[in-house]
C-alpha cells in the first residue's frame, strides 16, 4: 500500500495524463479491465478546447513519439459525468491563475483523489509550460479552496529545483516528473514539420534517462512526493524511477505502443523483483538516492 494524502493506492502502477480518451465510458471499462491503480484525466481546462489539427501523435523511433494534441479537451465538467471504480487523478490546466482555480473548483467527483495542476505541456501557447513562472501563486489560490492533495507536473527543466521549491512553499503535496520534451522533427522532401502544429513533445523510450535524471534531483533535494514518469516500457524502467524517488509510476506511450497489458506485465515483475529481494516497496522508494 502506498499512501499519498488520505489516500491508500493499491500499487504503484498508473496511468499518465492524456493516454486514455477523456470519454466516461472508455474509462469506466478501462478500469474494470486492466485495473491501474489510479488513473490520470487528459488535462481538463475550464473551457473545451479544440485540439490541434492532424497529424498530432507520429512516431519517430522504436517506442519513441511526438505528440501536439494541444491540450484538446471537452472542459472540466466532463470530470463529474465519470463513474468509475479506479481512483482519479484530475489534471487541470489553463491560460491565467483564475482559469486554473475555477477549473479546480468545478471538481465534484469523490473519486478523484489527486489535483494534478499541468504548468509543463509543451504544445500550446499561453498553457502548460507557459504558465510554468506563476507556480507559487497557482498553487497557494488552488490550495486555499480545495482540500484534495495538489501535485504539480513540470518538464525535465534546468531550474526544475527552483520551481519545486515555489511549489513546495505555497503547500503543494508532492509534484509530478516529468512532462513531455518539447522538440521538432521535419520531413525531409516537403522540408515542413512533421506535425501540422510544428513542434510537439516527445515522449517514450528515449525521455526515460532524462526523466530519471530529474526525479533523483528533485528526491536528493526535497525527498517530496513524486509521481514518476517518462519511458516506463518494462517493469525494470518502473523499478528505476521508483528507486530514484518515485512513489507511484506513471504509464504513458507504453499504453499507445505496446497496449494495456503492459500494465499487469510490469506490476508482477515489479511484485517478482520486491519478493526476490524480500523488499516492501516502501523500502525502494528513493534507495539510490538516500545515503
Ligand atoms: C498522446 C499524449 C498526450 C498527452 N497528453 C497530456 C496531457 O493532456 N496532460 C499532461 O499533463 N500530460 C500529457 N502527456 C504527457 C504524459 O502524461 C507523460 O508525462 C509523458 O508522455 C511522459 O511519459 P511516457 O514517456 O511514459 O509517455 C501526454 C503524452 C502523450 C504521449
């Protein structure tokens, strides 16, 4: 058991923000299926959005993508319409503080045991990494009207330390690591980007040494609260963010890759490596990291 909050989660094993279609239904099968235990919204803002136009997801090497969705969403009141036995962990986003606050405030859903506040997507102007500087005030206004745990979500940043310092001191309870690298990749004969929004973020496979980078630094600095995330392909990649300060493990572009067994493969090896090596997984949390 692993207790974030006043929440107990089964195991680790997650699902990241924006793999699973924002569609109630889809979801509610989705957890009786594959049963993660929590699963992350898309990120909802107050508003719908419309998302950028095709191609938004292509894929660049093996288990590696792009993707510029552009926060595309039916707005925050979608949320309340999912009925779902999988604990929810509702990312919220938006272009100005008061935005992010009344998204936060629409929240009605008793399953939802986490506020994810995503200040780093990188695939839409005035949103997500844009809103990145404004962190301490976001966070002490959504603190000050909702009692539900508040995580930040930012990207693998140079002066990730100082933000989650800001974070930290304005009450957040734990921050989430990492977002999406923002990047471009051009066609070579129409010499034009690959997506039709020009840049994207890159995920998978090749962000995972980067996401373990950050998640150490951050653990060595703060020994917070993580939600770790960033190439989890297999059971040892879970292992790793887990002993480098990770609390819960977050699965993205495995889902999109490999599909949803992924996840029951990596939570029995993960249950395998703990029995072998006679470990509670409290015991793994941040072990490279704590001298
Ligand atoms: C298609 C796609 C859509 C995503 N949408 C969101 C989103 O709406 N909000 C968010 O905070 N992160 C979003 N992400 C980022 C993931 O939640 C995750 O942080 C990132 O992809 C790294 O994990 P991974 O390498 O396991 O995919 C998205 C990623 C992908 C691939």
């Amino acid at each position: 058991m692993i207790r974030i909050g006043g929440h107990e989660f089964s195991d680790p094993i997650i699902i990241a923000s924006g793999i699973l279609p924002d569609v109630a239904n889809y979801i509610e099968n989705f957890c009786k299926k594959y049963k993660p235990s929590a699963i992350t919204t898309k990120t909802f803002t107050l508003d719908p959005l419309e998302p950028h136009y095709p191609p938004t997801l292509i894929k660049v090497h093996e288990g590696c993508y792009i993707n510029a969705i552009g926060l595309g969403n039916p707005g925050i009141e979608t949320i309340n319409s999912i009925n779902t036995e999988c604990p929810l962990i509702a990312s919220v986003g938006g272009k100005s503080i008061d935005e992010i606050v009344k998204a936060v405030e629409r929240i009605r859903n008793d399953k939802v045991v986490i506020v994810e506040l995503n200040l780093s997507s990188p695939n839409r102007a005035g949103y997500g990494q844009d809103m990145a500087s404004y962190v301490g005030e976001i966070v002490k206004n959504v603190k000050g009207i909702t009692k539900l745990p508040v995580f930040v979500k930012f990207g693998p940043w140079d002066n990730i330390n100082e933000l989650v310092g800001k974070a930290l001191a304005n009450g957040a309870d734990g921050v989430t690591l990492i977002n999406t690298v923002k990047v471009l990749s051009v066609d070579i004969y129409s010499a034009k980007p690959l997506l039709k929004y020009g840049t994207g973020g890159l995920s998978g496979k090749c962000i995972h040494p980067l996401a373990v980078r950050i998640i150490k630094e951050v653990y060595e600095e703060y020994s917070v609260d993580i939600i770790g995330m960033g190439g989890v392909f297999d059971w040892r990649d879970a292992v790793e963010l887990i002993e480098v300060g990770a609390k819960l493990v977050g699965l993205g572009t495995v889902i999109i890759d490999k599909g949803p067994n992924a996840i029951t493969e990596i939570r029995i090896g993960l249950q395998n490596f703990l029995s072998e090596k006679g470990l509670k997984i409290k015991d793994l949390i941040g072990i490279a990291v704590r001298k």
